[in-house]
C-alpha cells in the first residue's frame, strides 16, 4: 500500500541579527545578536501531503541579507527528497519580505521563479496594499514585487478559505493589517503556523506586546486565542523566527508555569 502519511519539517535558512535597517546579517546559531538588534532564524515549513508538497512562508531568498541566496532552500528541500520544481503550494501568512523574498531569486543576474510550478497563495488585500508601500523599500525590492506580481502564480485570498484539501488560511490581522494563519489538518496530523503572531517559543509562556505589531493589542489577544486552540486541539505550532526545535506541542498547562512546550521531530 502507498505511504501516505504525512510528513513535515522545518527548512532552517540560518540564524541572523536584525537592526532598525531590517538587513539580515547572518550569525552563529548559538551567538548573541549585535547590539541593538534582534536575533531571529528563519524556517520555511515544508508539508508533504501526497502528491503535494507544501510550504508556508517561503524564506529570505536573496533580497534582505549580504550572504544570503536561495541556495540553502534548495539544498534544504533535497534533504527531504524533493527539488524545488516539485513545490506544489506555497502559502504566505504575511507579506514581510523576510517571510516571502525566497520565492525569486537572482542567481543568474536577472530574476527567476525559485519554484516555477508552485501556485502561491497571498491575501488579496495585502497584495494590493504592498504595490502602494514597495517602492519605500528600495529598488530591488519593487523590482522583486513587479516580477511576482506579473510572473508568479498568484492566487488571492480573503478572510478565510480553504483552497487546497487540509490547508485552510485565517485572516487574523495583529502583527501586520492582513496577517493571516495557517492551518494543515487531516483529521489526524495537524499543524498550525501563526507566522509572526507566535514566531518564536517566548511567545507562548511571556505575556508581551510587541512594539513592532500593527495591532499589538490585536495580535496578543490572537496569540493567546491561538494557544489556547493549539492545546486544546493538539496542534503542532510551526514558530518562523524560532532557533532550536521550531516545531513543538503545547502538552500541558498549569496556572503556575503556563504551556508545558514539547519539540516535535523535523
Ligand atoms: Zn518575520
């Protein structure tokens, strides 16, 4: 009988120091950042569903950091058996370039679809919104946003949808007006990435608001609604920005010592 269990991992880019300049300088995943700045690893998520390979988010590719290039992606994805022309689906849960930029790349000089088959899916206000703010960016990236926007397979999406079997996309605001979560379930493995609302494990157990949030009330209320569901319904949280183990359950639960977090495999 075909194995069709599902499998996921983390695709870990690196683990970086990020200033007010929002450049990517990589550091050693066990270094402190620079002063001023924040430290924040980046990992794509890969599913593979059957037939389908999935990601949510997509990595730096080779617009935010010197160093950086989609190489470590791809090298990351034939690990897992798969070459990046075989990525199915890419969801987006928000439209940060840290969190979509490896979806093109300049390898060769010029700009390329990193995977080529992929449809990819974005909210549609979000999409519409970056096009007005891009160019503040600098020219690359307006450059990058033109050539998705006129190449890539753009599928748009709204406040919440289902738009491949065992994924479905919430709009959740928060860190970012349309922020959205992501959901895989099966009825069996279930996975939940809530992008930057809970981007790293400190996110679970600290009661914080994040200066750097669109909504920062919003987004704590979410994170903490989110929590909740993950415990509850024992979802594994995909956390982006997370260093070590970024895949993880919330097995228990105490009034004294908050989420008991438990790393997940991959
Ligand atoms: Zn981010």
């Amino acid at each position: 009988m075909k194995n069709s269990k599902v499998t996921a991992a983390a695709l870990y880019e690196g683990t970086f120091s990020v200033g007010v300049d929002y450049k990517f300088n990589k550091i050693e995943r066990n270094s402190q950042p620079h002063k001023g700045s924040l430290k924040l690893s980046i990992n794509p998520f890969l599913i593979k569903n059957g037939a389908r390979n999935i990601l949510f988010d997509a990595g730096l590719g080779d617009l935010l950091g010197d160093g950086t290039s989609i190489n470590r992606l791809i090298s990351n994805l034939q690990e897992q058996s798969i070459s990046e022309y075989e990525v199915t689906d890419i969801f987006i849960s928000h439209l940060h370039l840290d969190h979509f930029a490896g979806i093109a790349h300049r390898e060769n000089g010029y700009w390329e679809l990193t995977f080529p088959s992929a449809e990819i899916y974005v909210s549609e206000n979000g999409w519409k919104q970056l096009s007005s703010i891009i160019e503040k960016e600098g020219e690359d990236a307006a450059d990058f946003y033109h050539f998705i926007d006129s190449k890539a397979n753009l599928n748009f999406l709204n406040d919440e949808s289902e738009p491949i079997p065992n994924v479905r996309v919430k709009k959740s605001g928060g860190h970012s007006e349309h922020h959205q979560v992501l959901f895989f379930d099966n009825g069996r493995q279930k996975y939940m990435m809530a992008g930057d609302v809970i981007g790293r494990k400190i996110a679970i157990n600290r009661n914080f608001i994040a200066k750097f949030d669109f909504d920062p009330q919003k987004s704590k209320a979410i994170r903490d609604d989110l929590k909740l569901m993950a415990y509850q319904n024992k979802y594994t949280i995909m956390a982006y920005h997370e260093t070590d183990h970024p895949m993880f359950i919330l097995s228990d639960y105490s009034e004294r010592e908050g989420y008991t977090i438990k790393p997940v495999a991959g």
